[in-house]
C-alpha cells in the first residue's frame, strides 16, 4: 500500500498533464484522458494520510480535497463546454494543489518539533 499511493498520484499526474496538453490540440479523446488522470489524482489524495491533529493541517487537508474536486470538475467542464471554464477552474485547482503541497509538510514538521 505504501507504493500504490505514489504510484497513483505519478500516474494520475501524468494523464492529468498529458490530456490539458492534448486537449489544445482538439483530439477528441483527450478530456477522457485528462478525467481518468483526476481521478487517479483524486483518489491518491483521498487515500493519503496526515500526520497531525493539529486544526491547520486538518484546514489543508480540506483545501487539498477541495482541489482534488476542482480538477475532476475542470474535466467535467472539458466534455460540457466549448469555452475556456475549463482553464479558470484548473487554474484554482493548480493553486490550491502547489499551496497545500508545500504548506502541509511544513505543518507536520512544525507539530513533530
């Protein structure tokens, strides 16, 4: 279980990537590789676990999640839209995901000390 995770989100990334990038040039099966990416993506960060009780890590955590969905919904919007809502909510998703990426280890370093 410890490299299932890992391999999970190294996997999910790379679709993840590899759809966004072949969605800009119009291959009709890239929002179904960009989705199967943010799941895969999704689903390690619901599995991973947090070392910590404290009330910040706990608010990252949810933050982490609440990008998780934004990038399923970004492929959601992938399939239903012709325009551009795709990138904004990508975008949000990016920022949260880059914020609680380096956020949540410095938490848990700070309540081991």
């Amino acid at each position: 279980m410890k490299q299932f995770i890992p391999a999970l989100f190294v996997i999910g990334a790379a679709l993840l990537l590899a759809g966004a990038a072949i969605y800009i040039t119009g291959w009709p099966f890239a929002p179904l590789i960009y989705i199967i990416g943010a799941c895969l993506f999704a689903l390690a960060q619901f599995n991973s676990p947090i070392k910590g009780k404290s009330k910040t890590l706990k608010r990252l955590r949810i933050q982490q999640i609440f990008g998780s969905v934004a990038l399923i919904l970004a492929g959601i919007f992938m399939f239903t839209t012709r325009g551009n809502e795709w990138m904004a909510c990508l975008s949000i998703a990016a920022v949260l995901e880059l914020y609680t990426a380096f956020r949540i280890p410095a938490e848990e370093a700070k309540e081991q000390n």
